[in-house]
C-alpha cells in the first residue's frame, strides 16, 4: 500500500493482517516495529493500487470508477455529469453538474436502477421533485 506523507504517496509492505472488532483491519508493516513509528503514520491516508482491486460485476462499482458518467433519471431524463461522490455524510451521495448547478442524489439502493459501465452511465429512479428543488429559482 501507499501511505500518504504531505504530498508523497510512499510505499509500505504488509507483513500480516487482522480484523479487529468486526469491521477494523489491524496492520503490521515491514520496518515498523515501534509505537513511535507507527504514530508517525497514523491517521494518514492509504492508498492501493487500483491495478489490484478486484474486478466488481453487476451494478457494483468502486467510487473512482463512475467519475464522469452521465447521469439520467427514468422520470425527469438527463440529469448532469457525476463529479464526485460525498462519502463524508450518513448518506454517501452523488454530486452531479448540471451546467455548473451542483445536484445531490442520495446513493441509495433503491434510487440506482443500473449502473452501465460500457455506456459510462447511470440510470437512477428519483422521488419526485427531488431533481426539481436544485433547479427552481
């Protein structure tokens, strides 16, 4: 993995692993053996390689994976171009531009219809008025 330092990204080789408390994964790197080194590294950002993810079928994706697909609603059409993803909320939701109107859809099971990787598109379902509220004026 990628351990981000200011703006390196450097890397670090898993020596063993563990789920902790059901959902935490507890670490061990090469070369850090210490409590002074790993509190040198701890709460920075870890990437890994997006070569060794694994491949996901079916409507599931990975966040990076959907950036800049375009974005339709069975009910209201085009919707806009997926900028981003807000995971940082309860709720992770889509941020989509609209010709520069920020619109927020709530990425809920039941809101996606399709996820079409080959046409770069995803197919939602909206309550009605949702899309409505970002665009009155």
């Amino acid at each position: 993995v990628y351990v981000e330092f200011g703006t390196n990204l450097v890397p670090f080789f898993i020596e063993k692993s563990s789920l902790h408390k059901g959902n935490q994964l507890r670490v061990q790197f090469e070369d850090v053996y210490s409590e002074e080194e790993a509190d040198s590294i701890l709460k920075s950002s870890v990437y890994l390689p997006s070569t060794m993810l694994p491949e996901l079928t079916g409507d599931k994706f990975y966040f990076h994976e959907i950036i800049g697909f375009k974005v339709e609603d069975t009910n209201y059409g085009n919707v806009g171009i997926l900028q981003g993803i807000n995971d940082s909320t309860a709720q992770a939701l889509f941020e989509i531009d609209r010709n520069g109107i920020e619109i927020l859809i709530p990425m809920n099971d039941e809101f996606i219809v399709k996820v079409d990787k080959v046409n770069k598109a995803i197919i939602v379902e909206t309550p009605e008025g949702l899309i409505d509220l970002y665009l009155e004026e």
